[in-house]
C-alpha cells in the first residue's frame, strides 16, 4: 500500500519468497502474513443542516472452497513513503471581521454607502477577473461568485488550469500534476492530489475565503458601513472610493449607480480583481451544481499521516473481496486535532502487474490523532484471479497498495452541500419571477430561469 508520509523513506525489507516484485517503482514489497470555501457569513448558510452519519467500513466476507486445498496464495504489502512536503497549519475557517465590524461611537455610514450596500445585496452575483502571484509566477484568476458565496471558476497559468468550485465556505481545485508541482507548495505529493478534487492549498490564501471577501452580500455589509469621508482615487478613467476593511479594499464609484469596480484582497500574492455583473446566473449554477457533486472524498493537504502496518483481512480463498486495513496517525497540524479532521485511504491490489481491483475508505480522525481504515477490494478481477489461483496449483503472490491522505469532504457531506446549492438557487429564480425583496431589503434583479 502506498501510504502519504513525512521524512526520508525507511530501508525497505527484501520481498517475501515467491512473491514477485511487481509493485511499480521505487516502492519494494513488505512482507505480511496471508492471513493477515473561510466559513460563509453567518447570514449566509441554511439551517437545520447537522454534521452527516460516520460511513462504516465494509466487512469482509468469507468465500467457501472448493474441493482439497492444492494452492499457496501469498500476500504483500506495499508502503510508499512520500518526501516531505510544505506542512500547512489548521485551516481556519471564517474571517476575523476586521473593518466588518461596527465599531461604536464611529461615524455613521454616508447615503451613498447605504445605497451601495443596497445595490450589491440585491445583485445576483459578480464576475471576477484578476492576477495572483504564487511563488513568484503569475496566474490568472477567473470567478463567478453568487450573492451569498458560491462559486464557479478556473485557474489558468500559461498552458496550466485548474478548476475551482467555493461551496459552504471551502474553496476546492482540480488540476493537473503540473499545477501541483509548480503552485501548490506540494511537489512531492503532487500524485496524491493531482487529477481530483482537493481543497485549495495554503498557497493561494486570498482565494480561500472567497465567501467572506467577494461575495455580494459579504460586500453588501462592508461596503454598506462606509463613512461620508472614505478616502477617494481613480480607478482607471473613473473616481472611486476606496473602502478599507481588515480583509478587502473596495472600489465604488462616486456616482450612481455606485458600482464595485476592484477588490484588493489582503494577503499575500497581491491579489487584484475587476468586477462585472454576472451576466448568467443560471449558467454559473449549472456549473457549480455538478462540481460539487464531485466532491466527495475530496482531499486536505493540510492533513499529513504516518501510516502503520498494513494488513490483509479475510482475503484468501475469498471470492466476495479481500479487506486492506491501515492505521495512521496524524502528524500535521500539531496541537488539538482539527474538529473536522478527516482521514482517506485509496488503496488497490495487483498481481504480476496486473490490477485486480480498488477501493476507497474514510474516517474521522480520534482526539489521540489516531484512525484505522478500511475498504475491500471486490469485482470481477478479484474473483476471476481467485477462481484461477484456486485452479492452478502452485504459488499466487498479490500485493497491496495504498495511500492516506487528508479528506477535506465525506462522501457523505455531498447531500448537505448541494442543499446549499439547491437553496440559494431556488431562492434567486423565485425573488426574479415574483420580483420580491432580495436578502438585504432590495429588489432582486431579474436573473435567467435555468
């Protein structure tokens, strides 16, 4: 089994008698017995939404035999230990409301302020166009937001993209292996990640709380407090004001319809963005709809796990499946385990170089930063493998493959989070048939019907 692990790889025992070495390179066969997006505003999110059911491991089953026992079968595991990548803290999730915040006794908020708050509490979402620079290379940014944070979008670096989806306050990235290597700050973990969705690594902070800092009604509040004496400038050919809060610049213009020109995020990589209306917002939710879809056992690279001792479980002579079972611990973030830590295993078996099937298993991670997983290899190639190696007398080696890694999203989630998606959808199309007030007081704008 391949296993996500910090450090220099161990010195790896020679494989066991008659077991051929057929796991891919630079990985050597250990021996085992056979038998063995920020979280959202808080006006933001629907209620009565509680944290999903733990999804139980699947049991193994024992096949019966067939006829005398003429066949050896022999068992390996595999344990890939991955080069130490950047370790990233706890995920925070929320801003800490810097400029947000009413403070007392503070001046109170100017006419055309109130009117912009209005007008963008109102909108149906924004288009974002921008630069952001990851160590020191450019890359181009494009979001569609959605009044209350969801997001659709993409990555786009020379001939390098990744997709991005902003879903409860999480923002997530699939992309390439070369993404990967070159922005994420994981270049040897690239092929835990790459080709799948994951959370957004810590290397692009300013597009981690999408929610708290480009959506409409995010800007809504902040832009809403401003004072009549917000400092003004130009913003290409048009005057604006500048309104500074803890976690955006905001550049409205000074006359109606007061318009959001630019957001300045804070941070790192001098992340800059233009802003236009979002022209469909059917379409956008028609595209995040299906990618969050696809978010289920999405990964954290923020988590890191040492793998212990894998194991097989009720495999031999076993047509049904064969179970892999690996207990990690968690070794990053240090201190407290996150309330949502989460591990994964992405495990498979082969022999002779032949793949006989694959399987996926996730759990939370204990308070002792303990956890113990399992999924079971079942299907056709199993079976027809086991039919031949109890055909055939002589010996049959197969081996174990498999890795850990953080799990950012549980299969499980995936229902709660389209809610999210079917609600603020449902809400938008109702407020533009009925023309009723949009959250915030104002009229909702018209917005296609999907």
């Amino acid at each position: 089994m391949s296993v996500e692990h910090e450090g220099s790889p161990p010195v790896t025992p020679p494989p066991p008698h008659g077991v051929p070495g057929t796991s891919p390179p630079p990985m050597e066969p250990l021996p085992v017995p056979p038998s063995a997006m920020p979280a959202p505003p808080p006006s933001t999110p629907p209620h009565g939404f509680g944290p999903p059911p733990p999804m139980p491991s699947p049991p193994g089953r024992r096949g019966g035999s067939k006829g005398p026992r003429r066949v050896l079968i022999a068992a390996g595991v595999v344990v890939a230990l991955g080069a130490a990548g950047v370790a990233y803290g706890v995920l925070t999730r929320g801003g800490d409301g810097g400029g947000e915040r009413p403070r007392a006794g503070g001046p109170a908020p100017a006419a055309w302020s109130q009117e912009a708050g209005r007008q963008l509490a109102a909108t149906p979402g924004l288009r974002y166009e921008g630069t952001v620079t990851v160590n020191g290379r450019p890359v181009q940014v494009l979001l569609r937001v959605t009044r209350a944070g969801l997001a659709s979008g993409s990555l786009t670096a020379g001939t390098v993209r990744a997709d991005l989806v902003v879903v409860d306050g999480s923002t997530y990235v699939k992309g390439g292996p070369v993404f990967w290597r070159t922005y994420s700050g994981e270049a040897a973990r690239a092929d835990s990640f790459a080709g799948r969705w994951a959370e957004l690594p810590a290397s692009f902070p300013a597009l981690r709380a999408v929610s708290d800092v480009l959506a409409p009604r995010a800007i809504a509040a902040a832009v809403g407090k401003a004072p009549a004496r917000t400092p003004t400038e130009n913003v290409g050919a048009t005057r604006a004001y500048r309104v500074k809060t803890a976690k955006a610049d905001y550049f409205v213009t000074t006359s109606a319809p007061y318009r959001l020109l630019r957001v300045q995020a804070a941070g790192q990589g001098d992340p800059r963005f233009t802003v236009s209306p979002l022209a469909d917002p059917a379409g956008t939710f028609s595209e995040i709809r299906p990618r969050v879809a696809a978010l289920g056992g999405a990964a954290d690279p923020a988590l890191r796990f040492q793998p212990g001792k894998p194991t097989f479980v009720n495999c031999n002579d076993n047509l049904n499946g064969c179970t892999l079972s690996v207990p990690a611990t968690l070794t990053e973030p240090q201190g407290t385990v996150p309330a949502d830590a989460r591990a994964a295993l992405r495990a498979s078996i082969t022999s002779k170089g032949r793949t006989l099937g694959s399987c996926t298993g996730s759990a939370a991670v204990a308070t002792d930063r303990e956890v113990t997983l399992r999924c079971t290899v079942s299907g056709r190639g199993w079976r027809t493998w086991m039919r031949q190696a109890r055909d055939v007398p002589g010996t049959h080696a197969y081996e174990g493959h498999a890795r850990v890694v953080g799990e950012a999203v549980a299969p499980s989630d995936v229902g709660r989070l389209l809610g999210l998606v079917d609600r603020e959808r449902a809400a938008q199309v109702a407020a533009a048939r009925s023309g009723a007030p949009a959250p915030g007081g104002a009229t909702a704008s018209p917005s296609p019907a999907p």
